[in-house]
C-alpha cells in the first residue's frame, strides 16, 4: 500500500522521529493506528453506554417518571459546576 501524505503530516511525522522516540516512520504511524484503534473502543463503548441510558429515560418517560425542566438544568448546573464548567 502507498499512502501519501500531506506536508503537515509529513513534518509530524519528522518531529516524532527527531524526538528519539521512534526509530523510524513505520514505528510512528504503528503508534498512530494503535491510538486511532483505542479511540475507536473506547467511542464505541460510549455509545452503547449512552444508547442505554437513553433506552431507560425513554421507558422512565414512557411510564411518567419525569424530572421538570427547571429541576433538571439545575441538576445539570451543578454537576458542571463540579467540573468548573458552565452550561450555556
């Protein structure tokens, strides 16, 4: 396979490489696929994760177990709050 590479990449690529941490551009692009496959597992858990949390709020809806809007966002607040966010 040839893959060709932006000059952006490229010069990614060269710093790694410059750094003393790989020895050569296979190494770094291994590296980068193994991240890419990581980031991958770990998307697909979250979505799982969230499509049944979202299965229960529907069923929790469905059987008239609801939080008012006003409750909720403050729930909401605080939690990001926690985190030193902000809800906007």
């Amino acid at each position: 396979m040839n893959i060709s590479l932006q000059p952006e990449q490229e010069q990614l690529i060269q710093s790694k490489l410059q750094s003393g941490k790989y020895e050569n551009a296979y190494q770094v692009i291994v590296a980068a696929l193994q991240l890419l496959e990581e980031r991958d597992k770990h998307y697909e858990q979250w979505l799982e994760e969230t499509r049944q949390k979202v299965a229960v709020g529907i069923e929790q809806a469905n059987r008239g177990q609801l939080t008012a809007g006003e409750v909720a966002f403050a729930i909401l607040r605080e939690k990001l709050a926690q985190k030193g966010e902000s809800l906007q």
